[in-house]
C-alpha cells in the first residue's frame, strides 16, 4: 500500500450537508463537531488509511451546502477501489445530515481548492411575519415590507472585480488580497414569501455572502437606499456594510471547474 | 371572568408543524411530548385559562401538518382578545417547531373537526439511491426505479365511497365504519427526484393515507400490480394492503369548511 509504483489515486467527491449541528466544514477549534470530521471519520473506516481533505468551500459554523467539493489522496491503487461501494457505505455510515452525492476519480492536475473557477452561492429568505417551520434551520426570517426593487437595483453595483474589504470578516493578509470578481448577483422570487438571493464569483472571503445580503435587506428595510451601494464598496470599510446575515440562510450550491477537470467514473449506477 | 352573560367565544388556529419531535398531535400515552400539549400550554400562559382543543386532524407520531385546524372556548370577551397579539405571543413562545398561522374568530356553529368536509394529505417521496440531507425529516427515500404510471394508474380504482378497512390500522369500531369517500389521488412529478401523492377525502382512517401510499409504492417497483388495487379495496383485509409509508413523509396539508364557515377577523397585520 503506497509503495507500489502507481501514480497517486486522487479521489473527488461532491457532498452535501446541513450545516446545523456542525461547527463548520473544518475545524476551528479543537472537540467540535464538523463537516470534514465526521466525513473523514467515515471514509477512514471504509479505506483504512488516513484521509485529509482540500475543500473548495470552507463554509463556517451552520452554513450548508448542496455541492460543496473536497479531493484527497489514497495510497491504493485504483482498481482497489470500489467508488459506489464507497460512496454507499459511507453515506450508511454518516449521519443523515452529511452525504456524499459524488464520488469519483479526479482528472490529472485537479484540485478541488485551486482548479475551481467559480463557487455559486444560495440565500434563503422567509419574508413573512409569520414563522414557517419546515425552513427554520434553512432560511432567515425577515418580516414584510421589503422592497425588492430596491434590493435588486443595489445589486448592480456589486457586479464585476473589486476590493470586497467593506464585506469581508477581516483585513486582507499582509501577502492576499480582497479583490475578487462578482459574476452574478440576483434576487428570485420564489412565491410563498420566499426569496433567495443567488451569487456567483471567483471566490469569496470570510462572511462575504452573509455580509452581502445583510446589507441588501438594509436597502430592502429602507434603512440604506440602493444609490448608498457603490460607496459602500469603495469605502473597503466594514462598518459601511450591514451586519452578517445569519448562517442557517446560507448554502453553498455549486463550484465550477473548467471542463477539462471534470471528474471521470460514475457515481452508483454500476454497483447498485 | 365566563360569568359575564355574553356569549361563548369560540377561537379557530390554524397550525402549522414539523412533527419529528413529537409522538402525535394529541398524547396516546402520558409524559409525551405532544402538539397538542406544546400549543395549550403557551396558549394558558397567554390567555390564563385552561385551553382544550378540538382538532381536524390527529396526526400520528412524526406526521407533519402545514394547515390543520383546531377550535377551542375561551371564557374571554370578544374585545378582550387581541387575535394578532395573541398569536405573535405564542409563537415567540413555541419552539419553532408549532406556529400558529392564523388565529381567528369561529363563525357561529364551526366545528373544527365535525364542519370539516374534506382533508388534503401530502405524502413526499425522494425517489433517489442518494440521500438528501435537507428531506430527511420530510419525505421517504425510496430507490429507484418506480414506475410511475402504475402507480397512477393504481389510483383509480381508490377513487369515490369505499370501505377502506383494508388500509385502516383497526377494524372500525362497533358504532363505526371504515366507510371514506376519495375525492382526489394523484401523484405529482416535482423533478429533482422529487414525487408527491397528493390525496383528498372526506376524513381518513387511522394510518390510511401511509397505507395507501406503502401500497402504491409496491406497484412502483413491481411487487404488486395496478390490476390488484381495485381488489385489495374489495378485500377489506389488512393484510391485503402493503405495508404502511413511514410517517416523515405525511403531511396534513389543508382542511376544508363549508364558505359560511370560514374564519373571521384576520392574522397578524392590525397589530404589526
């Protein structure tokens, strides 16, 4: 195992999880509950090596994801491994709040951090003043009126590249950067007092999406008009932006690769 | 206080709940939690008298509701009760789990469970070899394949007045009967894997709708035949019937009242 000459087996799975009881995809501090924990746990009791993952998107403490993407690396030799046999038994093993909606083997040169290209964001909002309880631990309960032209109009500005400081959790490390490129930002109304705010870009920093939609529900509460928004970035200040929306909103949907990097092999058809 | 002459006031809710965490709406034992005991208790601390509901539907352990109904008799003055305070109360006071939706004055006569002429059901089926982290604890995730069309054809023979003993948990009582009129039974395509039986009748037996739906389940995949259904109806044996759906998917979605007996007095905006 691992001696054996073969090229190293990358493996790259798509999973989805309720951000609820976990304190994040990773660690933060030591003896918490999260994501990659309990899906390392689980992957190591089927592969009996140890298993470290890289993420595309290192959601924080009761944020979700629909197709969060982690690889790593296995010492067997791929005909070693059975990918939907793996995905199974470790999707049984799991708690039902965590599973694993792709396995596969990862092109050559993947990486499931740096290949990826653009990360699409969701944001759920219950505008009602009535709560609902099948969204509690899924949406952000915002009482009516919001002004959802408004709210659309200071989207506008967000779009294209540019220094995110006003929205991110904490200054740009001495040798990184804020600026990032906006590629889309939209509102959806869903009916039923549901709107979801839908964004995608390159990257995010810490708390950005949150910070985003907490001061696009100011403009839509009327407490900061849509014309405030291009100051607002320029500004690079936090205090400028809103308050962070809460997590249980939030909900990593997709991450985008180039087409070359696709993943190969099936997921469960072939041994179910 | 209920010595005041004036006549009885009669107060209609209308529910909402995710019942995961509770063993029914009403108790079958002591020392459970119940929606029942979680809404009358709130409601007491509110109101400061005992409250005794009458209910549409007495969902079993783990079924949901998005629009059941109660009645209770409050000894208050009409002018004594402020509805839309009353209900903003309660639901600050109710784990998210129970929300009050409407609160409103009976008309005269109203019976929340003898006025009612019909009930809507849903029943949610994730018809997936994957797990969905975000429906688990509302649907029933059943493998494909299922075919679709048997099981809507084996809906047509459950259409109008039959005796259903075969799909009720207990023979009917001495004094009753297992006699149900079946005014509507489709299954709807919601896409991403997502099916739904959505069923209507004048009043269920007790497990009736999971039995029905445990049935048509066998036709999907091919245990039993559409054919049989109008037999298994016929047969008024249990044991004929599949087993019953697991209850996480069933959901009491709407009760029906005749139009001179709906509600008066609106929710929550006066007082927002």
């Amino acid at each position: 195992m691992g001696g054996g000459g073969h090229p190293p087996l990358r493996l790259r799975l798509t999973i989805a999880y309720k951000g609820t009881g976990y304190s994040g995809f990773a660690a933060q501090s030591d003896g918490v509950a999260t994501v990659a924990g309990a899906l390392s746990g689980a992957m190591e009791k089927v592969l009996k090596h140890p298993v470290r993952f890289v993420v595309a998107g290192r959601t924080d403490a009761g944020v979700h994801a629909w197709g969060n993407v982690v690889h790593f690396d296995s010492p067997r030799r791929p005909d070693e491994v059975d990918l939907p046999a793996l995905q199974r038994a470790v999707n049984k093993m799991l708690r039902p709040d965590v599973v694993v909606r792709e396995a596969q083997v990862a092109p050559p040169g993947f990486d499931a951090r740096h290949s990826a290209t653009a990360r699409l964001y969701r944001y759920t909002i219950l505008n009602s003043d009535v709560p609902d309880p099948f969204v509690v631990d899924t949406a952000w309960q915002v009482e009516p009126p919001l002004d959802l032209r408004a709210m659309r109009a200071a989207c506008d500005p967000l779009l294209g590249e540019h220094d995110f400081s006003s929205f991110c959790r904490k200054p740009a490390a001495p040798s990184g950067s804020n600026v990032r490129r906006l590629i889309d930002a939209r509102w959806v109304d869903l009916g039923d007092q549901m709107l979801r705010f839908d964004v995608e870009a390159s990257s995010f920093c810490q708390q950005m999406v949150r910070s985003l939609v907490g001061t696009l529900i100011d403009v839509g509460m009327g407490r900061k008009r849509a014309g405030e928004m291009s100051w607002i970035v320029r500004s690079r200040d936090r205090a400028a932006a809103g308050q962070p929306a809460p997590p249980q909103g939030l909900c990593l949907w997709k991450v985008v690769y180039p087409p070359e990097l696709q993943g190969r092999g099936s997921t469960l058809n072939p041994a179910s």
